[in-house]
C-alpha cells in the first residue's frame, strides 16, 4: 500500500527543487561563463519535475490500481538525476583535488626559488 502522504511531500519537494534548477540553470547560461553547469542545472531541474508529473499520475490513481509505470517513471527520472549529480560532483571533486595540488605545487616552488625552504 502506498502512503498518499509521503508521494505527496516526495512531489511537492521534487518540483521546487526541479524549478530551482531550472531558473538557475538558464541564470548560467545566460552569462555564458556557466553555460555547462547552467545546462547541468537545467536537465536536472527537467528530470526532478518529470518525476513531479510521474508522481501526479500516481496519486491520480484509484487504490489497489496497478501503478508500475507511474513508479517505474519516477525511479527512472530520480534515478538519472542522482546519476548525473553524482558524476557532477566526482568531476569537480577532481578539479578541486588538482588545483590544491597545483597550488601546493607553486607555493613550495615559489619558496625553493626564494630559498626559504
């Protein structure tokens, strides 16, 4: 049996987050210096208010109705929205960890060129 309530909840968050990316996504690409992430932002926030539609349809049904598709539409779009944030942030993870290796890099150059070592 499913808890009306928490699919409810589940839609209500899904499409405030799903419109929040998607205003920030198109605020990236409009300036153009975040035009990869503003796209990022953007099929997120499509895929969380996909699942928002999936979980309507759901509540839409009567009890003891089968509703596979409607569930099975809804883990797809969470599904690929938690896929994509996910390689999202092991992308800027590396970025972060190579720049801090950089930046270590060129601090104990700086100081052996200044013979404070």
């Amino acid at each position: 049996m499913l808890s009306r309530d928490i699919f409810r909840r589940l839609g209500t968050w899904t499409n405030i987050m799903g419109i929040f990316n998607i205003v920030t996504g198109v605020l990236g690409i409009i300036t153009l210096v975040g035009i990869i992430p503003g796209i990022i932002n953007l099929i997120l926030g499509l895929k969380l208010t996909a699942t928002k539609r999936s979980i309507d349809g759901l509540l839409a049904q009567p009890e003891g109705e089968d509703s596979s598709i409607q569930l099975n539409e809804m883990a797809d779009n969470l599904g690929t929205f938690f896929m994509i944030n996910a390689i999202t942030m092991l992308i800027g993870l590396g970025i972060g960890l190579l720049v801090a290796v950089i930046m270590i890099a060129l601090i104990i150059a700086r100081a052996m060129s200044l013979g404070n070592y």
